[in-house]
C-alpha cells in the first residue's frame, strides 16, 4: 500500500462520487470509470492501485478478471454487501473489503414490510379494490409470532432488532453461533431444519457461497409450516427456485417475497411472475436514495486507513464471503 496510490472509482454515477473524494482526499488523483467495458484498459492506463466498484449492470458482464487478476490492483471496495460476482481472490495479494451495514435498516423495513404485507394481506385487499368488493377481509398480528434469521450480519441483526420490537420471537442461524441481545435463540447451521418448522416467516440474508447454493431446498420446503412465509433478501442461487415453485404449487407454504433470483433480470416467462401469493422486487430492497454516497463515504473513511497503514475496516474472506 501507498500514501498516493491511484485510485478508480467504478460507478453508474462517478460524477457524485468523485465529489465525494475530492472533499475528503484533494490530493489524490482519482480517476471516473461508468462501464464494465471501460475499466479493464483504464486500470492499466494509470496503473490503478485501489479500485472502488459497484456492480451496476448485473454480473454476467462484471470485469472480475480486471481487478482479481490485475498485477497493479491490491485493494477492491465493494460499493455493496456481497462480493460473489467476483468470484476467488488471492487474499495474499488482494484485500477486498464491502460496504456491509450500508442499507442494513432499508433491508430491514423492507422485511418488516413484506412481513406486515401477508400478516394484513394487503394483497388480497388490493385485488379487492380493483374489483371494487367490500368485505371478507381479516387481518393477522405479528406480534407474538416467530421469525427466523438465516445469516446474522449486520442485516439480519438490523432485522432481528426491528423484529423484537413489534413483539415477535427471534431465532437466528449463523455459521458461529454465539449470543446476540436482539435474539431469542441462536443456532448454527445444523439446526436449520428443526428450526424452519417453528417458524411464521423465514428471512434469508446470507452470502453465496458454495455452502449455501441451495440452501433453501426441497427438504427446507418440506420442513416449513403451510403457514410459513419466505422472504429472500440474499443472493440468487440460495434459494431454490425449481423447489419453491413445487412447494407453492403444493400449498406448502403461504408465500414469498422475493428481491433477488438465480436469473436477472427475472424472464418475463418466468412462472414466478404468476403467482397471487408471491411478491417481488427487481433487486432493489437496498436502493434508498443516498446509499450510494454513504458507500462511497464509507470506502473514503478506509482510504485514509489505507494510505496511513492502518487496517482496513469490512475486510471480506472469499473463503466465507463476509
């Protein structure tokens, strides 16, 4: 690491971020990239050192090889939380940090939300207006009801927080388990089974990682209450589409909302789109107006670490992906 290392800032909105970086490092030279395409040439062109990335136009097209395997490169900042779409790195030669806690309260309401949504059923009311049908509503409390957190970074314990407080009973998974004062109970992964039985709904907001593709399969569906609510606000490839689609086709649970899929955006021949009791949203429970500009403070904030030798904060294994 250097004290003038030459930084790219790769976003759809460089314009804002490098006011950002000229506020708080004027004397650094930082360089604007706004596509994938564009971004292999300028990393070599200056020689870039750190490179703070989003990933803006979906993952099939991310330039992962420009920056895991670029000779110069010792420092990605992921503008978000999970780092899948770059794949392995070499920890010994580049450090890869995230912007986790970023938009951990947004995915938070927007569970909450999604939670409140089938407890009111909100849906089926809208359907209603529509037809202009009064009557045959009823509503449901969540309060008193069980909720369970798969992954327990700092969104599922912003969930866990917003959950305790409408009066729900928290259960919580992650890969170390260990006591945390928002949560009832925490367990590891072993236990995941018998704990999808006890619960009203189930909040997925781990990682991809070898160990979790698939996670949320046949044999989670199967363990799930026909009561049970899914809301996925992970990555596409935890949960299982071709299993969720039998478990909906076989009443096996309530419903589901959805923000992220193995496919996106989601073909509008998917048969997720058909379906009453499935709500979903085009990867955006995380897009609130700001977000971006508090990452990019956030990488700022480890830039000065970095040019000063100090250790970076949010530095992610790629052997946990966190």
């Amino acid at each position: 690491m250097s004290a003038d290392p030459s930084v790219i800032l790769h976003t759809d909105r460089p314009a804002a971020a490098l006011a950002v970086l000229k506020e708080t490092h004027p004397d650094l030279t930082v360089h604007g990239c706004d596509s994938y395409a564009a971004l292999p040439e300028l990393i070599g062109r200056v020689a870039a050192e750190v490179v703070y990335s989003v990933r803006f136009d979906g993952t099939p097209r991310y330039p992962r090889q420009a920056l895991v395997e670029s000779p110069t490169v010792k420092w990605v900042s992921v503008g978000g939380s999970g780092t899948d779409h770059l794949g392995r790195w070499d920890p010994e030669r580049l450090t890869v940090t995230n912007a986790a806690g970023v938009a951990a309260g947004m995915l938070a309401e927007y569970v909450l939300g999604a939670m409140l949504s089938f407890s009111l059923d909100l849906r089926g009311f809208e359907r209603r207006q529509q037809a202009r049908v009064w009557g045959g509503g009823r509503v449901e409390p969540i309060e008193g009801k069980t909720v369970l957190i798969i992954g327990l970074g700092k969104t599922g314990t912003a969930v866990a927080s917003r959950a305790q407080v409408m009066g729900m009973h928290t259960l919580g998974v992650r890969a170390r388990p260990k006591a945390v004062p928002c949560l009832d109970e925490v367990h590891g992964p072993d236990a995941l089974l018998p704990l999808l039985g006890r619960a009203d709904f189930i909040v997925c907001c781990v990682p991809l990682l070898p160990s979790t593709r698939g996670l949320l399969g046949t044999a989670a569906f199967a363990a799930m209450k026909r009561s049970a609510v899914l809301i996925d606000i992970s990555r596409g490839g935890v949960l299982d589409e071709a299993a969720l689609l039998a478990a909906l086709d076989g009443k096996q649970i309530k419903g589901a909302a959805l923000d992220v899929f193995a496919t996106e955006p989601l073909p509008a021949d998917h048969r997720l789109w058909a379906y009453d009791n499935v709500a979903i949203t085009p990867h955006c429970a995380a897009v609130y107006d700001g977000w971006d500009i508090k990452s990019v403070r956030m990488f700022a904030d480890n830039l000065k670490r970095y040019r000063s030798g100090e250790p970076l904060e949010n530095v992610v294994s790629p052997e946990r992906g966190y």
